[in-house]
C-alpha cells in the first residue's frame, strides 16, 4: 500500500507518520511505500518503506499531479495556511487552501481508473456564532474567518468529487488539538494548551480568560486515531453527507484545571498566572463550546475518555511519564 | 445610480430588467445607467437610462474587470449555467458557477475605495435530503448536485468577501419558478410548471408524477420582488449570515391542481394527463418539499399570498388576463 501525506511536517502530520511507520500496514495491508509533501528533510527507507519527501509548495501548479503521479492509495490531506495566517494573507490563504486543495482533486479526477480514499482535515472553524449549546450533526456552516471558509468550501468539493465518484472523501473536523506539544504560541486558542503543558513542565503559563469559558478538545494521538479510522472504515456508511464533526471532550478551563490538579498536584496549578485579555476573550467568545457527534460516534470514531486522559496521554507521550512539577 | 444585471437575458433576468426600466430608480434613486451582461441584443437608451450590453462569457479571464470597470453602485447576479448542465459538464460548470463568480468578485475586490451592493442568486439546490419536513434557517448544507455545490461554494465566498469588506453582499435562495413562462422543457422541474402553464393556455401537459409531490414555488414577479428588496433593504439586519433562503409556497401536486380549478374551471384541469415517470419520480423525492424561512419574513421578503395567487399573476403577467381553457 502507498500512502501520501501532504503536510507531512506539521505537529499532526508528524505523528501520524510515525503511527504509519510504526503500524507499518493500514487496515490490514502492509505499508510498502510513504510519499511525504511538506518542508521536510528527506528520510531513508525505514524497515522495507520506501519514503519519497517532496518539499514544495502543494498548490503551485503542476504539484499536485508530481503527488499523485505514483497513484497513492490512500491520500491524508493536512496541509494548510494555519487560521491567523488566512486571515492576515487573503491571497495566500485562497492560493493553498482553496485552490491547492482543488488542485489536489483535480489531479486526483485526472488519472484514469484512480479513485484513492481521501481523508481531509477540515476544523470546526467552519462554524460561525450564534450557536446552539451543542452544534449537532446538522448544523449549518457559517465560518467567520477566511480559513473556516476555505475549508467549509473544500469540504462542499470533496463531496461532491466523491459523489460523482472521482474519490473516496472523507473529511473530518478535529477538535483543538490539547495538549498541543511544543512551545507556547501566539494563536488566541493557544492558552488552553500552554496552561497545561507548561506547568506539567514545571513552566508558569499564562491564563487570558475567565476559568467559565467551555472548549472542545482532542489528544494528538486521538486525533491521529480519528485519520486511521477515516482511512479504513466503510464509507458507505456515510451516504452522501461525507464531512462531520469529530467526537471531544467539552470543558470548561475551571475543569481543566481541576484535571491538571489531579494529575500533577496544587504546585503545578499554581504556576497557571491569571492575566485577563479581553482581545483574547472577545475572540474566544465566538468559538464552538460544544458538539453533538452522534454520528462520528455511530461510525466508530473514538474520543478521549476525559480531559483527565487528555493530560495522561500527553504526559506518556510527550514527557516520557514524568511530571516536573 | 449605476446597475449591473449579469444573466441579464435569462427568465429572471429579462423581468428584472423590464421592472428596473418601469421604475426607473433603485430604493429611491433614479437609475441612470444599466449595465447588462448576457448574450442579449445591445439595446437603445431608454426614459434617460444609459443602457450597456456586454455579450461575453462573464468567466472569461478578464471579463468582470470589464463588467465592473464603471463601478456599478449595485450587481445583480444571476448569471449562471443551469443544474441539469452542470451535472453534464462537469468543468463548464465550476469554470462558470464557480471560477466565473469568483473572478466577478475578486475583480471588485481589485478596485480601490468600492464596496458595490452585490445580490447573488443562490438556490435551494444547496441543500440535499435527509431534510426534515420544513428546512429552517440553520439546516446544513449538503447539495446532492455539482450545481448546488458550486452556489453552496459561492455562498460562502460572498460571506467572506463582504464579512472582509471588499463587498456588501446578500445570497437569497430562490424557490422554483413557477408558473415558468415559455416552452415546456425537459428540466426535472419543468412539470410543476407546464401542468399549469399549458392548460391556462389550453394545451394538454403532463404529469410525471402522483399528485402526493409536495414543492416550493414562487412566482417570477415574486422572485423579482425579492431582488429588489435585498438590493435596497438595510444588510446590517443580516449580521454576519449574508446568505438566506426566501419564502414560498409549500404546496402539493393535488393542491396545485385545485388552483387551477379554481382559477380556470374542469375543463383546465382535464388537460393534465398522469403519465407515471419512475426516473422523473425518483429525482424528485431528493429534493426540499417545505421551508420555514422566519429570518426572510422578519426581514420583509414577501412571499406569494397562496398558490392560487401564483396562477392569477401568471394570468396577469403572461396571458394578459385571459385563459384560454
């Protein structure tokens, strides 16, 4: 089996190639082959796969078609101009989420007799305020930033390349990702990571809102679970609605600082310094708190127990076990 | 005041045009000049209205900067290929629908210090079944069709281009057309018209299938009505969802058929032939039978007062009165 990867280098991509490497099959069938697109150095051959790296820029014409050329058969498509990049880039937005992505399908709708399964990240960024205190299955997309755009539009093309049978699409909406590894960021959801990795490593972190402001979360290795299964699963079983929202824990940051305390103990709650920014309140405000996933849920998709779990997970895989505070 | 019709020669187009050139002002101000785009004759000055004709293919590189050049305080647009040709032709289809609408507001986003009012014919065709008896203001959209894709796609392009502010945009989801004036055709659709429009003109029609069918119509001078509302009403109301599903008239195939014998007598009605047509059937039972469109009605949209309502304007628009049958 041949697996491309496009975004191979960012925080998910990453992990799920070395799920790939480690699983060394995918529903059953052996791996003999990873074609990589991202800035990545290029990596030998590991354990009989064969590994291509391709670092250019995906939605450069003619790209796409070098992808797909070896004819993948199953096609992970993570790559994309992050949220506050769209927004502050229109253009560059557009150029790769937009038209990269349709230029992938094209390339896709090219070749003959090719019909890869397609799993697309897509976010719940495609929702937009007002909402229901649960966004059901349902629920209309209404994005308020150009990226939540660009992939509520990319969503609306893999059903329909898929529905005139070009591809086998699925695409999923992760939760944020928490507890995203790595170091703090500037992005406005980037607290709800910082305030629990840091102290687990012993680090002060700052905390921009009001501890009542609910989220919706995922694991890295839960999410990584989430590609595997949309990769492998029947998906007739979709039917024609081939893009839903992927099962989270909701929880208020109050929750997750209890969870934090019951992981790591009152000393590491202590570090979290309470700085309110009404910048990043008012942004916030308008984000999804929680979702009804029933139907994720009835296809086999596989949240995180708790936010308890969540931090668990990130202590075994991020810091070998071991809490610093 | 300065306006561009795009499809200006189509159904919905050429009435909007005549009303336009009747009331010779826009929301209170005189219309001086009229800028048409659409394989339409060129046309004479009329009542001290400049009128300009552009016979392209609107999707053409270079065509909307063309079409925008004079700055038109207000768009109408409506052009588009029609679903059955979409489906067909796969890339005239998004090269039209899609590039083509994208390019007309990526060239207004171009031009510096203009922010025209843009109207967008949007459809029902975005959304596909399941549906629930009455689609409300927040169903999802999951088009069945690469024609309703493509004005989903457009959608949200028009939200985000006027969230931005690069226009001030509104997409209003028309119901079907009914009665259609002229020839009956072979669209899917076509009976909900011709079982009306040919016996008020004395002709016989037939009828695909039972008369159980439950669908959503508007007359053409109602779905003028509506494009002059959203080119002159307060698009602040709208907040950020810029796009919205229009009233209409939910009625089945038998309660149609009591209209017209109410409107025009037995005689009328003996001129509809049932002549089952399973493939015609079974299109029609994926498509939206009955809207709840409370945002549209708070926002003053006004719908046909009743199905009978929708037979006399077409007696009095097309048939100058007078029934044949």
């Amino acid at each position: 089996m041949h697996i491309l990867v496009t975004g191979a280098a960012g925080m998910i991509g990453h992990k799920l190639v070395e799920r790939l490497l480690a699983d060394r099959a995918l529903g059953g069938t052996a791996i003999t082959r990873l074609t990589l697109h991202d800035i990545v150095p290029p990596r030998a051959a590991q354990q009989g796969i064969a590994i291509t790296s391709h670092a250019s820029d995906f939605s450069a014409p003619g790209e796409a078609e070098k992808l797909v050329a070896g004819r993948p058969d199953v096609i992970f498509h993570l790559a994309a101009i992050v949220s506050g990049e769209a927004e502050e880039n229109f253009d560059k937005g557009y150029r790769v989420n937009l038209d990269g992505t349709r230029r992938l399908f094209e390339a896709i709708r090219t070749l003959q007799d090719y019909k890869p399964r397609l799993v697309f990240t897509s976010s719940i960024a495609v929702f937009g305020a007002p909402f229901p205190d649960r966004i059901g299955d349902e629920f209309l997309s209404t994005p308020q930033t150009s990226y939540g755009t660009q992939k509520a539009i990319d969503e609306l093309l893999l059903s329909d390349y898929s529905r005139r049978g070009f591809l086998d699409g699925i695409g999923i909406r992760l939760p944020t990702i928490c507890v995203r590894p790595g170091k703090p960021n500037k992005a406005a959801s980037g607290f709800f990571s910082n305030i629990m990795r840091e102290p687990l490593a012993g680090q002060e972190a700052v905390l921009p809102v009001t501890d009542t402001v609910r989220h919706w979360h995922a694991s890295p290795r839960t999410a990584v679970g989430f590609l595997i299964h949309a990769a492998t699963m029947d998906l007739a079983m979709l039917g024609a609605r081939r893009c839903l929202s992927m099962p989270g824990v909701s929880v208020t940051v109050a929750e997750q600082i209890e969870a934090l305390r019951r992981v790591a103990g009152e000393p590491a709650v202590r570090l979290i310094k309470r700085v309110d920014d009404p910048f990043v309140a008012s942004i916030v405000a308008n984000w999804p708190r929680n979702f009804d996933t029933r139907r994720a849920l009835a296809l086999g998709f596989k949240p995180d127990d708790s936010f308890e779990a969540i931090l668990r997970t990130h202590v075994a895989d991020e810091l070998g076990g071991k809490i610093a505070a």
